[in-house]
C-alpha cells in the first residue's frame, strides 16, 4: 500500500461524509476506502459502494449488496477498530458516534472527529482513553480545526479561545419574531452546508454550545477561557488568544472540506484545486458581535450544562435530537426547541463521572423527556 492511508467513513451517505468521499476521490494516490458506514440511505450507499469498493460495510437498517466476495459487514464499532483501517472519520450524527469514537481510540486509531455529541456527552471518557492508548483526536469541525491549525508549534496553552459564529439565518431576530419562523426558513444557512440536524442547530445557536463543550475536552481549557463571538462573514473560524495578548486565527472560505483534508493529510496540506480560495478583494469586512442570549437561550442551555457535567450533557444532547426533530415535522415552534430543553435539564437529576452505560442512559431520559412534556401540547 505504500503511504496510501486507508480510510473508514462511517457516516458517509450525511453531509461531512460525501465531503469526505469527496477529498478523497481527489486523492487516489493518497487515500483508500477500506469501510463505509450509513443509516437509512441504502441509494446513495449503493452507489458508493460502487464506486469506492470498500472492503467493509455497515447498513443501519437492512443489508446492502455487497461488491465482491471479500467483502464483509461489520459494526460501527468493528469497522472501528479494524486492523486494516489507518484513519477512522465519525461522520455520524448523535449517541450513534459514541461507542465507534471509544472503540477507535482504544485501538489507537488516528481519528477524524465530525461528531460533536461524542465529546459533549462522553468528553471524561473519551480524552482519557485518548491519552491512555496515544490515539490522535484530529477535530473536523471548522472552528476546532482553525483552533488546532493556530496552536500547531505552540509550547503554552492558550490563555482565550474564541469561538466564532455565523449567527445563522436569524441573526438580529426578536425573540417575537423567532416564534414565527419556519422549518424552511431554518434550513436556509447563509454561509455553510450541512445536514439538517446541525443546520437547525446553527440556527438555534446550540450548535455553538455544542462547540464550546467540546473545544473545553479537545483543548483541556476551562469554560472561563472560552469565548463565542458572532462573525456574520464565516471568514475567520476561530481564533487563540496567548498570555502576551497575541491573537492566532485561521481564515478561509466556509467549506467543510477545507478542515476534513487537513484531519485526513496532517501534517502535511495538499494541493487541492477543487477547493476555493479567499478573494480579498472581494471581502468588505470582517465585522464582530457578542451572542444574544435572549433571542437564542439554547447557546447559554449548552454552556450551563457543560459547566455542571455529569450527566447533563447527555440529557441536553438527547432533549434536542428530539425537539429538533419535532420542529422539522412541525409539531412545535422554533422558539419551542429551547423551552423543552429547559424543562428536561430542569427536571434531570444528574450523576457526576458517568459511566458510558449511564451517559447514554441520560440521553435516552432527555429524549423520552421531551417526548412526555410534548404530550397533548397544542402550541
């Protein structure tokens, strides 16, 4: 195989894992699919199958056609920790992602992390698993990739991180006016291109929140330390400020697949001609704000529960993958989103240092939760 990586996606018919196919259809002679991974998509990942010829193959649903004869299937967490895999990319949205993330880091796996709710709900665990098996958590997301890239030769810990945020499709908006919104209008992001789980999250701000528990276990910084600033222009995509006042930032046009080529290439940058470039004379300006709080309560929902750990995470996690997907089905109101996950943090009762059996026992509670304070309600 010679310095060809050979890559498992698992969740590679979602959005970050199709730009994944897509970086590495680029790179033939750098990267090989040896396992893919998906949900419900049987369409997409037959046509995938087709195409990369992997090896190994997970369907969450029924089985799909296998291309050759060496071909296996395998679990997520199987497919994980296989000897033949060299990189492992959790594309995977929710609790799905926690148990394929441990059983890679346990097998030492160089790991491309897409999935937020890994280190939100599990980040005690997960970090000193890490640590234990000298495992590489190389970040996917675009704000903790610019965080990493601006800490790459650093010998001190940053004093500030700061987390930068479109604002989503909303921003400016009353709390009034956000009771209006539609799903539609939700899922109309105006710089990124996702899924529609993180789209709404983006547009509620709990993706941020998300981001801000996540940076504190990737980075090993305190709540204190970490900022969320609002950057209508997705230009910068985070930034590190240092014990002498200097400030670190990683530019680049909002595309995913500028932060998943790295994970997969790093240390190295390869040339990619598909990828945009910035046009600077095209950029006005760079402008600045702090959150609104008021108008968006999920973001400061997230850092709350973050600050008190345990269990909490997990029960927010939960809470939201429901009340999200009742929004989308328009059976409540945006502004609804934030008010249930209150009321489910509100009525948790948490246990500190979870195991993984009570950490995804939480989230089902947030979920179950949800459901229940949903019953019979005509909003």
């Amino acid at each position: 195989m010679g310095n060809i990586k050979r890559v498992a996606v698992l969740g590679s018919t979602g959005s970050i894992g199709r730009q994944t196919l897509e970086i590495i259809s680029t790179h033939p002679q750098r990267f090989r699919i040896i396992g893919l991974a998906a949900g419900k998509n049987l369409d997409l990942l037959t046509k995938q199958i087709s195409q990369f010829k992997p090896r190994l193959i997970y369907f969450q649903e029924e089985k799909a056609p296998l291309p050759t004869a060496e071909c296996r299937f395998l679990s997520l967490e199987e497919m994980a920790s296989h000897p033949e895999v060299d990189i492992v990319v959790i594309a995977t949205s929710g609790k799905w992602g926690l148990k394929p993330t441990l059983a890679a880091i346990r097998a030492g796996k160089r790991l491309a992390l897409a999935n937020k709710e890994s280190l939100v709900m599990a980040g005690e665990i997960i970090t000193a698993e890490a640590k234990r098996n000298k495992a590489k958590i190389l970040p996917v997301d675009s704000e903790h990739s610019a965080i990493w890239q601006c800490l790459e030769g650093e010998q001190e810990k940053p004093a500030k991180i700061i987390l930068t945020a479109s604002g989503g499709p909303f921003y400016g908006y009353s709390p009034a006016r956000l009771d209006k919104v539609t799903a539609e209008q939700a899922l109309k992001h105006p710089s990124w291109r996702m899924g529609e789980k993180v789209t709404i999250d983006s547009a509620t701000l709990m993706n941020k929140g998300l981001e801000v528990i996540e940076a504190r276990w990737l980075f090993d910084i305190p709540f204190e330390n970490i900022n969320v600033l609002v950057h209508p222009q997705s230009i910068i995509h985070s930034m590190v400020e240092f014990s002498d006042g200097s400030v670190k930032a990683q530019l680049g046009c909002p595309d995913m697949r500028l932060p998943i080529q790295y994970a997969l290439s790093y240390p190295e940058r390869l040339p990619n001609p598909q990828l945009p470039k910035l046009n600077w004379e095209n950029i006005k300006e760079l402008t600045f704000a702090p959150p609104d709080f008021n108008s968006f309560p999920c973001l400061k929902l997230a850092i709350e529960a973050g600050k008190k750990g345990g269990t909490y995470p997990a029960v927010l996690c939960g809470a939201d993958e429901v009340a999200v997907e009742l929004f989308l089905s328009g059976r409540i109101k945006f502004t609804d989103i934030a008010r249930l996950v209150e009321q489910a943090l509100e009525k948790h009762k948490a246990i500190s240092h979870p195991t993984l059996e009570e950490i995804l026992a939480a989230d089902n509670w947030g979920r179950e939760t949800v459901m229940q304070l949903t019953k019979g309600d005509k909003r």
